[in-house]
C-alpha cells in the first residue's frame, strides 16, 4: 500500500507500522525530519502542507493519507479556535483536497475535543459528500494494561465499504512502569527537579512512584522540559523528583530501544519531539485490522 505521512513528526506512523514500506513523509520541522531520517529510509519532504497543491497529492497515487495535525486548535488551552486557529491552516487545506484527490483511506490522529469541533464536523459533511464513511474512537494506551495516560481521537475514512477501528483491546503485556526506566537516571543532575521548584509547584506535580506496580505516568506533552506543571510526570527518588528522560518517554510511547536521536539534539528538543508523537500500543490496535 502506498501510503502518504502527513504531519509526520518523527515518524510514530512509520515506527507502529513498518510493514509498510512505501511511504513518504511530509512535515515543516527540520528536527523531526533530522530525527525521522536517522530511523527510515522513506524520502521525506520539509514542506508546508497547506502550499502543496491538488497535483502533487495526484502525483503520490497514494492509498493511504495518514493524518496528524497539530493539537492546540483543539484544545482549551489553545483556545479551541479549531479551523479559524491559524495552526489549522494545513489541515483545512487538505479537508478541501480531499474529495478532489479520493484516497480510499484516510486515518486521523487528534486530541480528545477534535471529535465535537468545527474540523470533524466539517471532514464529516464534506468528505462525506465525496462517497466516505467515517469512523472514530476515543482510547487511552491505560485501556491496553499500559502505564501512560494518552487518551487521543482516532478516526477512519474510507471510500467504498465502511472499515470499523478496533475497540476490543488485549492487554499488550503485564508491563509495568519500572519496565520503561533506567534507575541509573536518578544521579543524572539534568533530570533534576530543582528544589525551589519543587517547592513552587508542590500541589500541582504530578508525582508516580517508580516501584508502585499501578503507577501511571501522566500524558507527556511537547512542553515537558519546560513547564513544571500538565505537561507530564515526575519520578519520585530518594533525593526528590526527577524527569522521565526522553529514552523513558521513547519507550512509554511504544518505540523500541533501536529508535535513534540524533546526537545535536538536546534533551528538551527531544522533549518536544516526543510530546508530539503518539502511542504505538494504541494506533497497532485501533488501526491494525485495516492497516496490518
Ligand atoms: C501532532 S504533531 C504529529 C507528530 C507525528 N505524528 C509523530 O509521530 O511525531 C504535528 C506535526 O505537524 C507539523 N506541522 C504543523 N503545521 C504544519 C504545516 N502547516 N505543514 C507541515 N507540517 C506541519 C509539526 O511540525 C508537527 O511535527
């Protein structure tokens, strides 16, 4: 299947299914092409999605358009301004391409909200009118025996005949979070939560205890790094509290020790990066029956 990484970041899509061999990635960041071309081979274009026009989304005959725009038009902190948010540029531009292109499947990854705002009822209506069925869910990586809140919003369209997600979920393994860390990262001093900070924002932490068999490290978020508070867990030590270094996110959100950062990056580069990625475990189980 020739498929189509839009919003490819560094490659979560890519990385759940590497069955597929056939893909061209698109994205605006140099850094997560730096990261995505360290790990697949799939020529990978630095572009603004909204200047590619209808031909070049022709000339891809691509099947499968894989779909994950940015989430803060969607979210309360973004002011759920959804389509009128400047961010959403790209994403309306390609609810237009669409039924003039027709891929016959298109799957969609988003934040918990994108199913009650203007773009989705819009993807509805007009897609729609252009033959497709769609599909969504709501699932959280929690519901697969695995210890990370990441509740997101799937979705399929398809041309021709309905393709349902899976919502029957097998636990993936009896991982526990002590499973996803390095104790070793207790002594590095750039994990560190400084005290005063600690301090600070002593109420708001989200705390997790490394060897608590249910603990549960809350969404990482691109701003992990550099904000104290929502924007992912900290470890509890015995010296105080620690970030989850971005290996331990890497690995909390599916990917495999052999997924490369490239050296240059730094610590809250790849922060960022992964805040933006998304749970392999989740996107294998909703779209594996369609996808393999
Ligand atoms: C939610 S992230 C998706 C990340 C990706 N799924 C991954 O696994 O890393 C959104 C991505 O869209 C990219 N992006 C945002 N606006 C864009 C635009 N107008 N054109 C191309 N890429 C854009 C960002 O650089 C970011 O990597």
């Amino acid at each position: 299947m020739k498929c189509l990484e839009l919003f490819a970041g560094i490659g979560g899509f890519s990385a759940a299914f590497r069955n597929q061999t056939n893909v061209t990635a698109v994205d605006i960041n140099e850094q997560a092409a730096r990261v995505y071309r360290c790990n697949f081979s799939h020529p990978y274009l630095i572009a603004e999605i909204s200047a590619l026009p209808e031909e070049w989304f022709h000339k891809q005959s691509a099947d499968l358009w894989w779909i994950s725009p940015p989430c803060t038009p969607f979210t309360r902190r973004g002011k759920s301004a959804g389509l009128e948010d400047p961010r959403s540029v790209a994403l309306k531009h390609l609810i237009e391409i669409v039924p003039k292109v027709l891929p016959s499947l298109i799957c969609i990854e988003n934040v918990v909200g994108f199913e009650r705002s203007d773009a989705f009822f819009r993807i509805c209506r007009e897609w729609g009118k252009g033959g497709y069925h769609v599909d969504w869910t709501i699932t959280c990586p929690t519901q697969l025996g695995w210890p990370n809140f990441r509740p997101r919003f799937y979705a399929i369209a398809s041309l021709e005949r309905k393709r349902r997600l899976s919502r029957t979920y097998e636990n993936v393994a009896p991982v526990r979070l002590s499973d996803f860390l390095d104790a070793s990262n207790d002594e590095i001093e750039s994990l560190r939560l400084a005290n005063r900070m600690a301090n600070q924002y002593e109420k708001a932490i989200d705390r997790v205890h490394p060897k608590n068999v249910d603990s549960i490290a809350a969404c990482f978020t691109a701003a992990y790094g550099k904000s104290v508070i929502r924007s992912g867990s900290y470890l509890v030590t015995e010296t105080g509290y620690r970030r989850f270094s971005p290996r331990e996110v890497c690995r909390l959100l599916g990917f495999s020790d052999d997924f490369v950062f490239p050296d240059e990056l730094s610590q809250r580069q790849l922060w960022h990066l992964l805040g933006n990625s998304l749970s392999i475990p989740v996107i294998r189980a909703v779209f594996g029956g369609v996808l393999g």
